[in-house]
C-alpha cells in the first residue's frame, strides 16, 4: 500500500493535540485495509480511521490507542 506521511502544519497539530497521524492514501483502499496495514507496518494499534476524499485524493486521519504516541511514530518516520 502507498502509505505517505502529510506534514502540513493542521497534520502536526492534530499529532500533538489528539495523537492522530494523516496519511495519503490509495483511493481504493478501506478503512479496514488501511488500519491492517498501519498496525503491521508500524507496529502500532489502531484506535479508529477516519478517511476523506478531495478530488481525486483520499486521505485517512490514523488515531492510535492511548498507550502508543504518534508524535513517536512521526519522529521514526522523520516528521518532527
């Protein structure tokens, strides 16, 4: 799956504030696929998936479970 990290400045503030990371993602890909394959990759669970289509781009906002901390995902992943 393309998994691609955002880091606009709303995606930085919602790692912080509400443990959410904001992906883009393949428009085809569910909800479910794209919880699976976040949990695999990262080795993280998640709590709920939320997904947005704008345009002909579909974005999926990650919340993770309390116990896993996103900023420490996204500094693994180079975000912060």
């Amino acid at each position: 799956m393309n998994l691609k990290p955002l880091t606009t400045e709303k995606a930085i503030m919602s790692i912080e504030r509400e443990n959410v990371l904001t992906f883009l993602v393949d428009a085809r890909k569910t909800k479910d696929e794209i919880k699976k394959e976040i949990e695999e990759i990262f080795e993280v669970k998640v709590e709920k998936v939320r997904t947005l289509i704008r345009g002909n781009k579909k974005y999926a906002y990650v919340k993770l479970k309390k116990e896993f901390l996103a900023i420490d995902l996204a500094t693994k992943l180079g975000m912060m």
